[in-house]
C-alpha cells in the first residue's frame, strides 16, 4: 500500500497499544490521532510514540497576555505545564462567567442565549465566538507531534 500517514482515533486505553503493535509491526508511518491522546500518557509507549500527531486547541506558545499569565500561575502552582484539559476547564468557567455577566442573571436559559452571542472573546486558548447553536465556530487547531 501506498500511503502518507494512517488516520487512527480511539480511545486513551487502546490506541497506545495499536501505534505499539503497528510500530512492532514495521509501520512507521506519521500517525493522525484524535485529541484525547494529547497527554503524557502517550509517551508511556516510548519510541513507539515517536511520529504520533495529535490535534489540540492549546499552543504553549500563544504570545497574548491572557495566555502567557495563565501558563505562568498554573506552573508556579501546580509545577509542571497546563495541558490542553486544564486550559479547556479554565476556558470553560471563563466562557461561563462571561455569559452570565452578559445575561446580568443566573437564569439557565437567558445565560444560554447569552453564550450563543458571545463574539471573539479572549480566553487561554485563544479567540472564541459561537453560532446562534452553541457551536463554537472559527477556532484555531494546532497539532502537536512526538518527536524523539
């Protein structure tokens, strides 16, 4: 077969043990994975990780002030890097509050429609806006790769 790389998504139990088998296998190929590899624990499988991309909304090295202070504190406190979950939880609740100040109540469902009208808000991770669905529309994707 000829190929450019392999297209394998599934969950963080499996798919190191398949990238495992196909690296075992003689199939070095890059590997497209989805982002619930973007952790650590993908590098449980040594050089077997190595060429494995992983698609994430986070960039370490975003150059805005929100994003360089949260990375920062959360060092400081926590003394390693956020990953892409701690950056999407803080977003979350940053989202959230945002909604609520924008709906000036705590009513479920005026905060709702307020959510679905946010616009270019900053946030760690970057630019978010929303479609009148709750989709969150034009965001950034990075990937990450294992690389030795």
């Amino acid at each position: 077969l000829d190929y450019d790389a392999i297209l394998a998504v599934g969950d963080l139990k499996n798919m190191p043990i398949l990238i495992k088998q196909l690296r075992e296998n003689g199939i070095y190929a890059p590997i497209i994975t989805g982002d619930n590899l973007n952790t650590v624990r993908l590098l449980d499988i040594g050089s077997s990780a190595n060429n494995v991309i992983v698609p994430t909304y986070f960039n370490l090295e975003i150059l805005n002030g929100i994003t360089q202070n949260f990375i920062s504190f959360y060092k400081n406190k926590y003394k390693i890097l956020p990953n892409t979950f701690a950056v999407q939880g803080y977003d979350a609740i940053m989202l959230l509050a945002e909604a609520i100040n924008k709906a000036n109540t705590i009513m479920p469902t005026r905060i709702s429609k307020s959510l679905k009208y946010i616009n270019d808000y900053i946030s760690v991770s970057g630019k978010y806006s929303m479609n009148t669905r709750g989709n969150v529309v034009g965001k950034q994707v990075y990937f990450n790769k294992v690389v030795d």
